[in-house]
C-alpha cells in the first residue's frame, strides 16, 4: 500500500467520478484506474461500487477513507511541527467560517494577519455550523469560527466574542419605539420568525423562549439570517439578531432593533480544533489575532 493510493481513494470518493478525480490528482484516468484495482487486490476488497453513471463507496470503502483522512492529517501535523522547529515563516492555514458571521469578522481579521504573516497562505471553507464541525473534527480544517454550544465531542475551543443578543421587529410593530428594554415574555403572544433545524442560532433562540416560560410560535423558517430580517422588516413576525449582524438604518428592509432586559442574552463565538491536534504557529497567531480583533472591534 503507497500513500498515493490513499489520496487517490480520499479523491474518487469526494468526486464520485473517475475522471474528474483524475482530473484534480493531474494523472491519467486508466492509471487512476489502474492503480485503485491494483490497491483492492492487494488488501482483497472492494472500496467502490462502480456503476456506468456513479462510483459509490463499499462499507469497507467507508472505513477505509475515514482511516486513510487520518493518515494524511497526521501527516500533514507532523509536517507543520518539523517546519516550526525549522523556524519556517511560510505555510498554510485551513480556516472554516459560518458565512454571516464570517463576513463580519474576518473582513477585520485577515488583512491584520496577512500584514503580520504575508507568506501564510489562509484558505477560507465557508458552510453550515454541522459541516464545519465534522470537517474541523476530521483535521480538514485548522481552525473554525463557531458559534456555542459545539456538538462535536472532539473539539475543544477559545471564546473569541461575547456578543449582545437583540429583539428584531417590524418598523411600524407596536413595541418599535418602545424607549425600555423588552422582557422576552412580552414575546409569548408574537410570531416568530427563526432559522431552520440544523443551524446554530436557532437553536439559541429556542433557549431564549424556554428561559422565559414559552414556546415560540414559528410562522416562518430560513435558512439564511439574512432572509429572517427581511421578513420581519417586511412585517411577517419578529425575531432575535446577534447584535453583529443588525442591519442599518439606512437599509429599506431593516427591522428595528431594541434591546433585551437583564439579563441579557448572549451568543459566544469560539474558534474551535479537534482535541489533542497540534497547532502550528500559523494557527495560534490566528487565534491571537482573533482575540486582539475581538477586544479592539466587538468589546470581548
């Protein structure tokens, strides 16, 4: 078994085609081909079904790409530390980023950190909170700005923001220009506009309800934040915002946006890696810099 073969596997199995793994490993598709069968007689099973429109893993292919990931991780770690204690300046850093959030953040933090590092190269993955855990979990991530609470029992994280919490409600809504803060059980009667199942601050909003005694009445679910706060502004029911992502006031599908009564909720960022993986310099200069950003910028 070469390692080759194992990122020949990792690479048909992401692109479920041959020819376009070929494609992305600059190697001739029969040899691809070629190598793969010698690969399947040698440890005697099939890691693919292949079919005339569609190549899909075997169980024992499944088993294979989850331990062959972890191979080529713990390759690439041991990599990363040899070039530390080789005092090498340049490198890369693999950064997973929820894309509101991330557009908000990062803006701030990355050209800080390329002035300071300019021979780190940073790649951005953007995707939902579920698939950034599970890819920071499997290493193919460095680092990733999450929101809490994590559900990936592998990773461990650095608060990076305490952020503020408001009520989002239409313009013209009856509590719009309330000069006091709102008690979230004022709320209990009101509809709800909220994020779907499976993202992170739906989750939150959810919890604020709880606490306060009620089940939200959800009229309307997205799975974009943005698209929740036009619907409020357009006057379809009311929601909770990071105090990060409040639209401004200039903007024609803007909410209002009041605060909370004490105690007032809050979402904490983190950036979050897998427990027990080795942090290059790259990566803790990241987080540092996430923390300087965060003090400076956000008041955490």
């Amino acid at each position: 078994m070469e390692f080759r073969q194992l990122q020949y596997v990792i690479q048909i199995a992401k692109e479920k085609n041959f020819s376009r793994a070929a494609e992305k490993l600059h190697i001739a598709q029969p040899s691809l081909s070629q190598q793969l069968s010698k690969l399947e007689k040698e440890i005697g099973v099939l890691l693919f079904r292949r079919t005339t429109n569609s190549v899909e893993l075997t169980h024992a292919g499944s088993v294979f790409v989850a331990k062959a990931q972890g191979i080529l991780d713990n390759i690439e770690q041991l990599k990363q530390e040899l070039d530390d204690l080789a005092h090498m300046r340049k490198g890369k850093l693999v950064v997973g980023s929820l894309s509101i959030t991330g557009s908000h953040v990062l803006p701030i933090v990355l050209p800080i950190f390329n002035k300071r590092y300019p021979e780190i190269e940073v790649v951005l993955t953007e995707d939902t909170p579920s698939k950034l855990e599970q890819l920071t979990a499997s290493g193919q991530t460095d680092l990733s700005l999450l929101a809490l609470p994590l559900h990936e029992p592998s990773l461990e994280w650095v608060d990076i923001i305490e952020e503020e919490i408001v009520l989002a409600v239409p313009p013209g809504h009856h509590l719009a220009n309330r000069s006091k803060a709102i008690h979230v059980d004022e709320l209990r009667s009101e509809p709800f506009i909220v994020l779907k199942k499976g993202q992170g601050f739906r989750q939150i909003v959810m919890e604020i309800c709880e606490n306060a005694g009620f089940e939200p009445r959800i009229v309307f679910e997205s799975t974009n934040i943005e698209t929740v706060q036009s619907l409020v502004a357009a006057g379809m029911g009311i929601t909770f915002v990071p105090k990060m992502l409040q639209r401004s006031e200039s903007s024609e599908l803007a909410p209002a946006y009041l605060p909370l009564a004490a105690p007032k909720p809050t979402r904490t960022l983190v950036i979050a890696s897998r427990k027990g993986r080795y942090l290059s310099r790259a990566a803790e200069a990241f987080i540092d810099t996430m923390k300087e950003v965060a003090e400076q910028h956000f008041g955490s």
